[in-house]
C-alpha cells in the first residue's frame, strides 16, 4: 500500500511540474532576471565612470566570493587557472613542486615539502624562505596564492627557487625542481599491530582510496590470529561519496544501500549502494573518529554504526550532511555547489549546522542537542541526527592549554625543530629508535625566549578582574588586599616552570614536528600509534568479543509491572 502511494504521489510531482509554470516560479524567474539587470548595469556604471580603472576580474571574483559566502563553506568557485585545485580532490594527485608553503611575516617559506615530492628530492627543507623564483624577487607585499600557481606547473617543466636556509651558514641556496605529478596516497600505513590487531590509517576519500583500502583489507586478513580491525578516519576531511560506498562494502554485503542524497528537486534523490562483495563481512570491526572526521567519512562512519556493523570510538564527528556537485562554468572555470543532503541507513542526517537560517548578524550554530530526534540502527539502538557521528565510546582528547597552543600556533616548536635539522644533517636514526630525550627538551627551554614569548596567564588576569571587582564592591580592604597579594606571589606565572609542568605535551609536539624532517609518511603513522589512547580503547576491546557484541546489541527497553505481569 505504502509503495503504491509513493508511486502516485511520485507521478503527481511529475504531471504538475510537467504544466504551465506557477505565480511562484514566474515570480522568482522574474526577479532573477531583474536583479541580473541591475548588477549588470552597476558593474558597467563602475568600468565606464568610476574616477579610476577597476580590475574587472578582481572586481567580479569579490562579488562572487561575497555572494558565495552568504550561502555555505562548501559551495566554491574556480576560474580555469584554479582548475587544478578542484582536479586533485578528486584525482588525489597534481603537478607541481609538492609542498605547501605559509608566510611568516614578510616572507614566504616552505612550510612541509613532502615525502618523495619533486621539492624535496631536490633539496628543499622545511622552513626554507622563498627568495625568487625564476629570478623574480618575492617581496614582502606577494601574494601567497600568486606564489602558489608560480610554483605548480606540468609535470616536467622546470622552475628555480632560491631560498635562504634559517641556521645554517652560507644559507643563500638555489634548487633547480622539475615539477612533478604530486600523489596525495589516502592511505599512508596499515598493518597488523604487535597484538594481532590490523590498522588502516585512511586520510581523505579520493580515486585511489577505495583501491588501497581493499589491498590493505586483503593483507591484514592474512593474519591467521586476526582480533580485528581498526579503520582510523581522524582528521579525514572526505572527499568522493562513491569512494566512500566503496569502502563500505569491504564490511556489509552486496548490494545494501549505505547512503541516499536529496536535493531540492526530489526526482534527482540517488540511492547509493555496495557493488562489490565483502572481503571482512564478519571480521569485527572498529572505527576511529574525532572532530576532524567530516563528510565522506562521516557516511563510512555512520552507516557502519546505523547498520550495526562497526563500534565507533572517538570524538564526536564534525557534522557536514550537505553534497556538493561540479558543474562547469563559461571560460573554463567550474563551480562546486551544494545540491543537496545525504542520508545514512537510519534515515537521519547529521548536519550539525543549517545554512539556511542564519542569526540577525549574520552568524550561524550548531543544532542543539536537545532538537536533535532519534533513530535506530538495524539492530535497533538509538542513534541521533544533527550534530555529526557520536561515538558509541566516547574517548575525549585532552584540554590544551594556552601555553601549549602558543608554542605551536607562533611556531616555537617548528622553528626549533628547523634549526634542528640544520644541526643535525646526517640523520637521526631509525623511526622506531629516535626519543626526544632529557637533553633535547632542555634545549627546547634554552631556545625559547622569554622576552618573545607570550601567553595568556590565566591565573593572574583571573585574580586581576577578581581584584578590580572586589574593589569596585567596595571589598578590597587591607585585610583583603595583603591576601590579594599573598595569592598574587604564589600564583604567578614561571616559564620555567609552565614548560616543565607541560613537559609531555611539549614533548609529543617537538617528536611531531622533528619527526616530519627525517622520516617517511608511513614512519610518522606508526610514530603516532605510540601511546594513544583512543586506539588503545579500540584494540582492548577487540580482545573483549562479548563487550564487542554487546554494543552492537539493542538494549530491551524496561518492562513495566504490568507488562510482567501478562
């Protein structure tokens, strides 16, 4: 009955928008066409009699950058000379010199060149400052993005960079790069862990990623005392939605439908579903997400978790339910556009934030939890829309400090671990050996200097305003004042002793960032599976099957007495 209701109300869409348009659509058309006419009309008034010459591509790319803005992050313009920025989402790879670069101050440098790329192959090291390119000095007022397409290029074509290496005498350096086809590998380590555990560490959602997930299912299944597996999507950002179905279907059976999209028209809604059959159908399975889990990860994440396949470990997942379509556009260019919502197995979207209705001043929140509605999985448990992927187990990170977040954000660690790498040219041995030790920790605190570095002492401007209200109040006599000034002398803030307090964390940034000078994108993976605690959550319990089962169980609800009683 049900099917036959869809059926007609589905021919009655298609017999209505089949007639004459409505006052509606004759409306919006027209003021479509009217508001066209007086853009048009303005930008031409402006290029003809405004006092001096305006850019007109400059001029126009803010008007759409604006427009675009008001609409939601994901919906984009490219003009043809940026086309392969939207190439390499999807492809995974592009041509270039394969390394991202950053200001700091009035100079532009070499922020990461990666592992393999044509820019470290030929020498570029992290923190090295562009100088010229092709002879062209790059000033203190150039355009970051300019010095982006100058270094990209075909592959195969040359482009010389002079640099000025930070600690290191006779630092002025020339680099003669071919550029080269650049690969962004989405899966950059898995293998079977020491306790029989495999682990896949999967980035983004590309062409390639689908491909390298199932050749590392394959290998991990090989282990004959296989406990499970753990796909980690942390910090994945997403990418192809038919990447993402792909990846499914290692887990769940042909042909079940893992996501469906819908946009305003809902003739156009897509039904997504498995193609290929299970290599893992019954290998447990447990996902890892954080914050940085979004999108297309978040339909890996959710569909496993609606279908009652996988446990989801972690952090609550960002929450982007909307998809973006390429369309192209004249001269070249290509616009990416929101054209709809997707829909995991339950029917829910998790969306944490509608564009759509947005705060007097412009500003848009999060969908509180409490006008969030309930789902269920398969299985029958309850699960929630709105708000990204929560967890089945919870595991959350760690508050960072302002210390902690000013060593890192003004670059203090980045900068050491430059200078570092300058001292230490030959290597520092093997990924699994090197420690930042005793040693390399008081030299961090040496390299630091006080009178350049600034943090926000909470104590102390927490006791000021406590202070200036207690006077205000008319509280602050003497008595109060000399415990002011007690409180004042024991809560001060030391550098000294703020770094050590902090020594683990400052210790886990200065290995990230030492790290990423020596070894290979693989050796960081591993690096970082050393004492984290969600994967750790993750492969304890794997070893606990019952407890694994358990979660993906509906809990009875309670009886009443009077239920017991029939």
């Amino acid at each position: 009955m049900k099917k036959i209701l869809l059926t007609i109300g589905a021919a009655a869409m298609l017999l209505g928008s089949a007639g004459a348009a409505t006052p509606t659509t004759r409306s919006n058309k027209s003021e479509v066409a009217r508001q066209l006419h007086v853009f048009n009309t303005l930008f031409k008034e402006l290029q003809t009699q405004y006092v001096d010459t305006i850019d007109a591509a400059g001029s126009m790319r803010t008007a759409i950058d604006a427009m675009l803005g008001e609409i939601d992050p994901y919906t984009e313009y490219y003009p043809a000379d940026e086309q392969d920025q939207l190439l390499s989402i999807s492809s995974g790879q592009y041509s270039g010199v394969g390394s991202t670069i950053q200001r700091r101050g009035k100079e532009i440098m070499f922020s990461e060149p990666q592992w393999g790329s044509p820019s470290r192959e030929a020498g570029i090291r992290h923190g090295d400052r562009i100088l010229r390119i092709d002879g062209d000095t790059i000033g203190a007022d150039a355009d970051i993005s300019d010095v982006s397409k100058r270094l990209r290029g075909q592959a195969g074509t040359h482009v010389r960079v002079d640099v000025r290496r930070p600690y290191v005498e006779d630092s002025l350096l020339s680099f003669d790069i071919t550029r080269g086809v650049v690969k962004v590998n989405p899966v950059p380590y898995y293998g079977v862990l020491p306790d029989s555990v495999g682990y896949i560490r999967l980035t983004t959602f590309n062409e390639k990623s689908a491909g390298q997930v199932r050749d590392a299912v394959a290998s991990i299944l090989r282990e004959p005392a296989l406990k499970g597996i753990v796909l980690d999507l942390r910090g994945n950002g997403g990418g192809l939605l038919e990447s993402a179905v792909q990846v499914v279907s290692n887990f769940v059976d042909k042909g079940t439908e893992i996501v469906r999209t819908r946009g305003r028209d809902t003739r156009n809604e897509k039904v997504f579903k498995t193609t290929q059959a299970p290599q893992a159908r019954r290998t447990p399975l447990v996902v890892l997400t954080d914050g940085g889990t979004a999108s297309s990860s978040e339909i890996v994440a959710g569909s496993l978790q609606d279908l009652d396949r996988a446990v989801i470990v972690g952090e609550r997942s960002y929450g982007k339910g909307l998809v973006q379509t390429t369309r192209p556009m004249p001269y070249g260019g290509y616009a990416k556009i929101t054209t709809g919502r997707y829909y995991i197995p339950s029917g829910r979207l998790i969306q944490a934030i509608d564009y759509s209705h947005r705060n007097p001043d412009g500003t848009v929140a999060r969908i509180p939890d409490s006008l969030t509605n309930v789902y269920h999985t398969r299985a029958g448990r309850e699960v929630r829309d709105g708000g990204g992927i929560t967890p089945d187990i919870k595991v959350d990170k760690k508050d960072i400090n302002r210390l902690i977040y000013n060593i890192y954000a003004d670059n203090w660690a980045f900068d050491y671990a430059t200078r570092y790498a300058a001292q230490h040219p030959e290597g520092i041995g093997s990924a699994d050996e090197f420690l930042v030790n005793d040693s390399i920790f008081a030299d961090f605190k040496r390299f630091i200097d006080p009178d350049r570095f600034s943090y926000d002492k909470v104590c102390e401007s927490g006791l000021k305003i406590l202070r200036e209200a207690a006077e205000r109040e008319g509280y602050l006599n003497d008595s109060v004042a000399a415990q002011f000034a007690v409180l004042e002398g024991m809560l001060r803030h030391n550098l000294d002793h703020d770094l050590d307090h902090n020594r683990d964390d400052i210790v886990e940034i200065l290995d990230d960032e030492i790290s990423g000078r020596y070894f290979s994108d693989s050796d960081l993976v591993r690096r970082s599976l050393r004492g984290d605690a969600t994967l750790d959550r993750a492969r304890a319990l794997l070893h606990h099957p019952a407890q694994y089962d358990s979660l993906l169980t509906a809990t009875p609800a309670p009886q009443s007495k009077n239920d017991r009683q029939k």
